[in-house]
C-alpha cells in the first residue's frame, strides 16, 4: 500500500467478477472504480481492457494489487483452473477476500418451498468449502450476516453524478418500467404485481419489462433443476399489454429507467429474507422517474431514510400506481429526501472506504 | 522423495500411461509418488492425495485448463505449497508466443476461452520452472524434459533375436495379427498427416491386409467443431470407407499395446505443432513396446535424436509405399531396426532414468 497525494493510504484492490455486460454487479463495479480514482485509490478488475465495460478499468498484474476481491453470484465456476491458478498464485490468502453476493455462505434457506441459496447439504459444503479454502474474508452486501464471521458490506452504492436530469419536453414512453432478470420474480410479479397492473390496467398506458427470460424458460433451466426459477407466462403477460425487452448493458440501465414515468422494484424472496441489497436499490434512484420499490416500509426506510417509506410499494399497490402516475408532484419530495440520503449514507464514496476498511480489518 | 502429480487423468488421453509409469518408478525407486484428488477406482494403480503438506513437490502436468483442479481443491494446494516447491510441465506448448501450424495452434481462445497471455502469466504465476517435452524449448526460460519415457519392462513380445521377431510377425509361427496397421490416437491435428499416410499405402491395400484406427472422432468431423469452425477434427469418411479402414471407439491405455500388437505395422504421427516444437508424446516410446513395427513418421532430426541411429530404416521418409515393401519383403532387418532401438530406449529414454532427471531438476 502506498500513501497517497492526500496523505491518506492508497490502496489497489482488483475485483474478479464473471464479466457480464448485462447482469450482476458490473455497475458497482464501474462505481468503485470511478469512486477509487478520486479518493486515490486503484480499483480494477482481473482481464484485459474490453471495449463493453465503459468506465471498468482491467488489469491482469495480479500482483501489483495489494487485495485480490472476487464477487460470486449464483455461479460457483466461473473460473476455471487457468486463471485461478494465476491468481492464487500471485496473491497469497490474507490478501484474498469474497463478496457473496447472492447469500450463498450459509446455512440452506428455501423461502415459501421456492426460492433457496442451495439444492442440497451438498452443494453447500461445496460452496462453504470454497470460500474458506479461497479467502481470508467474506463480505456480504446486507447489514446482517446470520453466519459469524461474515462481515456487512453493501457493496452496490448510489452515484449522485450519473443522476439524470428530470426532462421537460419529451414525453415518456412507458408509464411503467420494470428492469431486471426473471431470476425468482416470477412468484411476486404474478402474485401481486401483475394482478394490481391488471386491476387498472385501463387507465395505464405502456408497460416495458426488461431483461432476460420474461419471454420464456430458457432450455436448460430443465437440465439444472432451476425451471423454478424462470418461471413466467408469456402468454398473460402478453394479454395484460406489458412489452417485454432483452436484457440491456449495464451503461443503459439508467437511461432505460429513465423512459418509464414510473419504475418498480422487485426483489428476489432469498435476497428480501438476507436482506441483500442489489444494483438496482440505487440504479432506480439515479433515473429520471418515480422509483416504487416492492420492500416492506421497514426495510425500506433502513435502506433510503424516512422517506423511503413513502416509495415501498408495499399494499394497495394498484392505487399506489395509479395516484404515482396522477400526482407525481406529490412523490417529488420524498424521491428528493432519499436523494440525499443515499448521497450522503450510500454513495460509491462510502462504499469505497467502506471496503478498504474491511479489508485492512 | 514424496511428489504429487497434479493433472486431470483420463483412461483415455493425455498422461494417464506416463503418470502411472512414474507412480511405478518412483515406488520401485523408493519415492512417493501419488496424484492429486480424491481417491478413484477408475486407476487403481494410482494413489491420490489431498494431504498437499505431506509432500516436497507438486508437479503440474498441464494439456488444457482443466488440469488445474476444481474449486475448492485448486485453492487448497496452491495456499499448501510454496512456488518453489512447483514445477510446471508443458505438455502442449502453451508457454510460447502463440503459435499456428497449418490447423494446428497452441492457443485458441474460441477452443478453451484463453488467450495466449493467460497462459504465460498464469504459468509464470505457479511456477518459476516449467519445463517442455521437448529437446529445444524456444524460449530460454523453459528447461528440457522429455517426460514421457520407454517401459523396457512393458514391452508384450520379447523377441531374442530379429529372426525370431520376423518369423513371428510374418505369422509363420503366430497368426495373432488380424490388421496390417493399426493406430491409435483421437482425431484431433492429425488428419492432415493421416490423410497423407493413407492415400500413400492405398496401392499396397491387399499386400498389407486390413487397417484399424482406434480413437475418438475418426467417423466424421463432430459437431462441436463444425459449430466453432475448428478444423483440427477433419476428417474424410469417404476415403476411410474407399480404404476399408476400420473404425473402433478409443480405448483405455492400459489396453493400447495390445491393440498395436495385434498390426503389422503402426505408425507414430506427432500433430503439426509438436513436430514444430519437436514435443515428444507418450505414444513416441509405448509404440516400440508393442508388438508391430512402427513407422517413424517424423522428422529426421528427431528420429536420430530421439531412437538413435538404428531408427534409421523405421522412418520411411517420402517413399512409404516403397519402404513398406521392402519391410514386408524383408521383416528381419526392420525387426533388427526395431530390436536395436528397444535397447537405445531402454537406455537413454526409460522410465528410471527419466525419474532422475526430474529428481534432479526438482532438487537444482
């Protein structure tokens, strides 16, 4: 670690993460970085510069960085043995940490007999197994853990500069947008939300939701026990008028928020149990639009303040639509009062330092 | 000396014969030789081992991605074992620029995922000795090793002299030997030379009696590689069918010597690349354990350097028909050709002498 102009340490951690384009945790990625630069500190990511990743620096001297961080999703192998070996090699285990971001280090949980982190006792061990043998630290982004020994960090954050500014001339083309996988949403989108869209559908007018598998099952759903997961009628959609676009790159997400007058949030059941937070808790809040987020109040107000109560989306959820799209003024405050509370409590800034603590802790 | 081999093990390809040979040496030399992984009945002759510590050296033997092991055990060994104590050994050349020969390439990304810097760095990262079979690595941070080695004691059929050995490949006193030729080896970078092979005996077809291929991927090019537009897996049915070549899914190694034997005549092809890198295979030295005559079908340089003078006459250069021919017509010389080299094998290439040259590389 060197010091840096400011006096302060100066810190290089290299993230290795599944390079996804259009899922995962690339948008916290690219907010570490750009948080990184400006606090002096050098954040990048294990590979070579691709051209898809604006705003992602990349580096393959696994040496030269002082911690080595990999962000695991749902996917244990992503990496194969060539590049681990390059990188275990290079960076010895105090040095190595773990975001686990999709709750996979503990105990088996299944919500409602549908949603779960692991199969079976097997997979878990696999799981745990790897991530002890693979680090000194295991960060998860949910203010509390249920297994010792992992420590909080919220990891995705709100960057107050890719905020878009409200427009004034042109019209939105959706009145609701829904961005997001159909990754065990399928349950909560039918259960609730669709049925409230349905209720008013007559007063709304375009309904876009975007991302993978909303058009169907993806084949080899079947082959991995997971069909559970995507589950989705294409068909009902399809009835009820909701258009339904492919997955886009993460640098658009924002501005496809931003097409929508109002944009909802849902959350998969595992990650409202471990109170994991995702991208999109702050994506939403960077758009130009009027975020509703599918959370208990609760929870709700722990993450965005008091006034993020205002925008759970929570009961009553076809009149909660209805009176956003006709009185948007009225929601204008409490989206401004969680502004600043997530600039304040959760921007990348935060986020950073709070990582470097972690890591030198 | 206690080593650990690490390597994805297939009873099919790769290094499975040479690391069992060297599981066997090491013991008989009174080492410890065991291979790293869980425990599987698929090799019984093989001992594995998770105990990293346990051991003084770990010694990778690396053909694609997947011989570095699976989490969480990759992590396991790497954190149990400090880069000094590992070597690497390169059996396909991955450590060089990259390299294309004809079809044939070192690195392919659309094949495995990796660029050609993956490799360097990561080997770089494991290990500060990484060695090449080969005679003359190109680059001058890799040492020679052979690896792959000559079982005096595997060879089936010990003839007592070249007469003897002649009379019985000719049938006169054994009719074992269904097929004039027989190869084995997967259908991947050798087409081209095979191809080559065939059309070249075509004329000999009655004289030489039938041919049989034992391998993966001889039937037709898969679709795998018509789905990634790779050509390494070509492959002409028609010419087999024309030549009544017969066609046998691939089979164990420990079954392979037999399979040779039971041909006239077996041919050792190196694909494009190794023959550009001059890296030997297990196959260069298991052929001249069975009982056939193999046909050199390599370089000069690397028959001399490699069987010694006396190869000479297996290596039937541009004439192949001709020389085959002449082999028929004359088995006893070729036999002495064949005998002759067993003995330089058994000399300068077998299993022990090749163990110590690893125990002295490990302790240098």
């Amino acid at each position: 670690m060197q010091m840096g102009a400011a006096g302060t340490k100066s810190m290089k951690i290299l993230f290795v993460t599944d390079r996804r384009v259009d899922a995962g945790s690339i948008q916290a990625v690219a907010g570490h970085v750009r948080a990184g630069n400006e606090l002096g500190h050098t954040v990048a990511v294990y590979g070579h510069p691709e051209p898809n990743f604006p705003g992602v620096r990349f580096s393959s001297d696994v040496a030269a960085f002082d911690y080595v961080v990999f962000i695991f999703e749902s996917k244990l192998r992503w990496l194969d043995g060539l590049q681990l070996a390059h990188i275990l090699s290079a960076v010895p285990r105090k040095q190595r940490a773990i975001v686990d971001a999709d709750g996979m280090y503990n105990q088996r949980i299944t919500v409602d007999g549908y949603d779960h982190n692991h199969l079976n006792d097997r997979e878990r061990w696999v799981w745990l197994t790897t991530f002890d043998y693979l680090a000194d630290k295991i960060l998860q982004p949910t203010l509390k853990p249920h297994e010792p020994g992992v420590i909080p960090l919220l990891f995705y954050g709100y960057d107050p500069t890719a905020q878009v500014k409200p427009a004034t001339d042109a019209p939105k083309r959706f009145d609701i947008v829904h961005v997001g996988h159909n990754w065990w949403r399928w349950r909560e989108v039918s259960n609730s939300l669709l049925p409230a869209i349905e209720r008013v559908r007559a007063h709304l007018n375009g309904i876009c939701f975007v991302g993978l598998w909303w058009d169907g099952v993806p084949s080899w759903a079947w082959d991995l026990g997971l069909e559970q997961a995507f589950c989705v009628d294409v068909d009902g959609l399809r009835k009820l008028g909701v258009q339904v676009k492919p997955a886009i790159p993460y640098s658009e997400v924002i501005p496809m928020m931003s097409a929508g007058r109002v944009n909802i949030m849902t959350q998969r059941p595992l990650f409202r149990r471990l109170k994991i937070l995702t991208s999109k808790y702050f994506e939403i809040f960077c758009a130009d639009t009027i975020p509703l987020v599918m959370l208990d109040p609760d929870h709700a107000e722990l993450v965005y303040g008091p006034a993020g109560r205002d925008l759970a989306l929570y009961d009553r959820i076809a009149d909660k639509l209805l009176d956003a799209l006709r009185n948007p003024q009225k929601y204008r405050a409490s989206i401004e009062e969680v502004r600043h509370h997530l600039a304040a409590h959760h921007s990348y800034y935060n986020r950073v330092r709070e990582l470097v603590k972690a890591l030198e802790g | 000396m206690k080593l650990l081999f690490v390597s994805k093990l297939d009873r099919f390809a790769r290094a499975v014969s040479t690391i069992t040979k060297y599981v066997q040496t090491g013991k008989a030399l009174g080492h410890e030789v065991s291979v790293f992984g869980e425990q599987s009945s698929e090799i019984p002759l093989v001992s594995y081992s998770l105990d990293v510590k346990r051991f003084d050296f770990v010694i990778f033997v690396v053909y694609m991605p997947a011989d570095f092991p699976d989490l969480p055990y990759l992590a396991q060994l790497l954190d149990g074992m400090p880069k000094e104590r590992r070597v690497i050994i390169d059996c396909y050349g991955r450590y060089n620029e990259t390299i294309r020969v004809e079809h044939d390439f070192n690195h392919l990304e659309k094949m495995d995922g990796h660029q050609g810097w993956e490799w360097i760095e990561a080997f770089q990262a494991v290990s500060n000795k990484i060695l090449q079979p080969t005679l003359k690595p190109l680059r001058s941070d890799v040492r020679s090793f052979l690896f792959h080695a000559y079982d005096p004691a595997g060879v089936v059929c010990r003839h007592s002299s070249p007469t003897e050995a002649a009379k019985a490949w000719s049938g006169t006193t054994n009719g074992t030997k269904p097929y004039g030729l027989t190869y084995v080896g997967n259908n991947w970078q050798r087409w081209t030379q095979m191809r080559r092979f065939l059309e070249a005996i075509e004329s000999l077809k009655s004289d030489l009696g039938p041919i049989c291929i034992a391998g993966w991927d001889w039937d037709r090019r898969p679709d795998w590689a018509i789905q990634l537009g790779v050509q390494g897996a070509d492959v002409d049915p028609v010419l087999l069918e024309r030549l009544g070549v017969e066609r046998r899914n691939a089979i164990p190694f420990d079954e392979v010597r037999k399979f040779l034997g039971q041909g006239r005549f077996s041919p050792i092809f190196h694909r494009p690349l190794f023959n550009q890198l001059g890296i030997v295979t297990n196959r260069t030295f298991e052929t001249f354990c069975a009982d056939t005559i193999p046909l050199l079908m390599l370089s000069e340089n690397l028959v001399e350097a490699m069987y010694g003078p006396e190869a000479r006459l297996l290596a039937p250069g541009d004439d192949l028909a001709g020389r085959l021919k002449d082999m028929m017509r004359h088995p006893e010389v070729y036999w002495e050709a064949v005998l002759r080299t067993r003995t330089h094998l058994a000399e300068h290439h077998s299993f022990e002498r090749r163990f110590k040259e690893l125990a002295a590389i490990l302790e240098s």
